[in-house]
C-alpha cells in the first residue's frame, strides 16, 4: 500500500524536504520518483533529489507561501496515486558478478549461517531488485529487497578499503561500489561493469527506478570484462533493457 508524506520541512529559504515513513516500500518508492519527475518538469523547479523514502525539491525562488506549495504538493501526491501512474521509464540491467573467493570477502559469515557459496549465488540472482536510490557515493545503488537468508547487518567495523564493484548486502539492501572506498556493507561478490564514469553523458550506469538482475559469471570472464572496461572497448550498453 502507497503511504502518504507525513512531514513537510524547510531546507534553507528555497527549498522543501517531504518525508514519509522511513520504511523499505516499493509502491511508495516508484510513486515518490514519480513525483520527483513530476516537479522537475516544472518550471519553478530547479532540482529534485528522490531517496527511497524522502524527496527534496529545490525551487529557483524564495518559497515565500509555504502552506500554498505544501498544498500543492499534497494535491498532486494525490492525483498520481489515484492515476497510479507508470512511475519510470523501464530500463532493465542485468549485472555479471564474479563470486569467487577472492571477490567475496564475506562468504564465510554466509557458511557459518549454512549457506554454501552455491546457495548464496543461487539466491542473490533468482529475483530482480528495485533500485530504490542513488547514494553513500555518486553511482552507489540502493537495491531490494534481498532474499531473507542473505540478510546481514552492517558490519561492526568497516573496511579500510572496499574494491570498486564490489557488491555488498546491508540488512534488507544490496548495493555495489562505485569506487575504491571504506565502507562496512557484507561483500559477496564483484562486478566489472564500471558503475560510474564522470566523463559520461549520464555518469551513473545504475539508475533510480532501474531493476537489477544479477548474472554469474567465472573468474576467467569478469578478467576479459573488466580488461575491455578498461580499454574503453567495452559496450556496458548490452547489458541495459529498455
């Protein structure tokens, strides 16, 4: 069930942040994106920023009537929920991650759980993931929601240094590395796909609103992979369904 904004807050003289309940919820995540296009489309708007359950919208003028646009944005929530609107363009991506020991730092938490390596991989690439938000790091995506065996909690104390493409779970949430960083997520694999590339025309491969299927792949290929990202002969391209 779609959940209605339960806070409005000023975020500086010219822009408003909408909360809802900071809960895991599909339905209320795609209406929110839909929402965030919605405004960006507007003329008085200069930029939306959706999370999985908070938007920001920044306007290009003072907000000097602050219970108008409160209003406002209340009456159109509610028109795209009735609409139940078609809340993104649908891309699909399927993801190859090598979950070879030496990319998955911490499969032996999963084999002290029961959970062979055969098992986790089984259960990591049998269901699709919605990406609910882009964050942590520019290109970082938050996905779920993961099968509930897989489900670990942040690590107590977080690495120095995470590969870039490493993939992660934290509680209910996959997510990937988009660069070399300390981070504290379980990693159970690695992509080769570059999940950010600031010389792009759209910097981030992963987008909002995207769903995630992941695809294992041997050793031997992510190597061949991420030799042609590297060599900038790779087409990350066929990897997208629109």
């Amino acid at each position: 069930m779609v959940r209605d904004p339960i806070r409005y807050f000023p975020y500086g003289k010219s822009a408003i942040l909408i909360e809802w309940e900071p809960e895991l919820d599909l339905d209320t995540n795609r209406l929110i994106h839909a929402l965030s296009r919605k405004l960006f489309s507007l003329e008085p708007v200069e930029e939306t920023v959706p999370a999985y359950a908070s938007l920001l919208v920044i306007l290009k003028n003072r907000i000097k009537d602050w219970n108008g646009v409160t209003s406002y944005l209340n009456d159109l929530w509610d028109e795209l929920k009735e609409k139940k609107v078609d809340v993104l363009p649908h891309r699909t991506v399927h993801l190859p991650v090598c979950y070879e020991p030496r990319f998955a730092l911490d499969l032996p938490l999963y084999h002290q759980k029961g959970i062979t390596t055969e098992r986790l991989i089984e259960l990591h690439t049998s269901r699709p993931y919605h990406v609910y938000m882009i964050g942590f790091l520019p290109g970082f995506p938050y996905m779920g929601s993961v099968h509930q065996d897989l489900i670990l909690p942040r690590r107590n104390s977080p690495r120095e240094k995470i590969p870039r493409g490493s993939c992660g779970i934290a509680d209910q949430l996959a997510g990937i590395y988009p660069q070399d960083s300390p981070g504290g997520w379980n990693i159970i694999g690695r992509t080769p796909i570059s999940m950010f590339d600031l010389s792009a025309d759209e910097p981030s491969f992963i987008k909002p609103g995207d769903t995630v299927h992941f695809r294992s792949i041997s050793e031997e290929e992510y190597f061949f992979i991420k030799h042609e990202v590297n060599q900038n002969r790779y087409d990350s391209s066929v990897h997208i369904q629109l």
